[in-house]
C-alpha cells in the first residue's frame, strides 16, 4: 500500500510537467502573443460560464448542443494558453480588455433570471457578439505572430467561431 501510494504522489508530481511539456515547445513569441493568451483566457472562461447556464434553463436542443461544443473546445484552449504563458513566464492576469465580445455583470445576470424561448434568444445573441469579439482578437493575433503555436490556435479560433456564428444566425431565423 505504501509503495502504491508513493507512485502516486510521484505521479500527481510529475504530471503537471508532462502536461506542460506536451503544450508544445516553441518558446518564439513577441508581446501580442502573450496579451493574446492573457486576453483570450478570460474571453473563453466566460463563454464556458454561459454555456455552464443553458442546463437547467430550459433550453431548446440546438443550444444545448452548441453549449456542450463551445465548452468541449474553448476549456482545452485555455489549457494550451496556460501552458503557454507559464512557458514563456508570463502572468495569466489580463490587462484592459481592448476587444469587444465580453458580457457586462448585467448581462449575465439578465440571462441567469430567464428561460425558455426567451433565454435562447438572449443566449444566442450575445454568444454571437462574444464570437465575434473573439474572432477580431485571433485575427490581431494572426497579423504580428511568428509562433506556429499560436498561429494553430488563433486559425482554429476563427474558423470554429465563424462556423457557430452562422449556426447561431440561423437559429435566430
């Protein structure tokens, strides 16, 4: 038992570097770089809290479903920024926003007190305006970075984000 529980200790000790190691290991970045990850991250979190409130909202299917896809690829992004910024030694805490796309505390607060019908649209139309906040930062990104990295990254944002724009677009008819 003793032993067992040595190996597991030095496991939970050595898998956070393993996990870091695997972010890639190009430490060729400039200054957008970085505020693009310190920016994204919070970007992202907040669309995974609005997608943490279509359960139990009384949501249609097609925005659980789009709920579910938005958190399945933004959290292991923010993993994979994380990692970077730790790489590069840089701090996870953001500077002034300078992109569009984040919710007010009062809107989200105006979607957690609805439901139904009404929680879909308002839900909808601000993810909409969240991907497109987004989508302008990957692509500031894309036009001053020579990291591959984050050239990877930013592509996949566009083009993931511009596909459930016009999901959500037509779900707004």
């Amino acid at each position: 038992m003793v032993v067992i529980m040595k190996r597991i200790l030095i496991l939970v000790a050595v898998l956070p570097l393993l996990a870091l190691a695997a972010c890639g290991g190009s430490t060729d970045h400039n200054d957008a770089d970085v505020e693009f990850s310190q920016q994204m991250i919070p970007h992202h979190q907040q669309a995974i809290m609005m997608a943490d409130l279509v359960p139990g909202s009384d949501a249609s299917a097609d925005v659980v479903e789009l709920a579910a896809q938005i958190k399945a690829a933004q959290d292991p992004e923010i993993q994979t920024m994380k990692g970077w910024l730790a790489q590069w030694g840089a701090s996870e805490s953001a500077g002034q926003m300078d992109h569009g796309g984040m919710m007010s505390d009062e809107d989200m607060s105006s979607l957690m007190g609805i439901s139904g019908p009404e929680f879909n649209q308002m839900w909808v139309t601000m993810m909409i305006e969240h991907h497109e906040g987004a989508v302008e930062m990957a692509q500031d990104v894309l036009a001053t970075t020579s990291n591959p990295e984050v050239e990877k990254l930013a592509t996949a944002v566009v083009q993931g984000q511009e596909k459930e724009i016009t999901t959500m677009k037509g779900m707004l008819g």
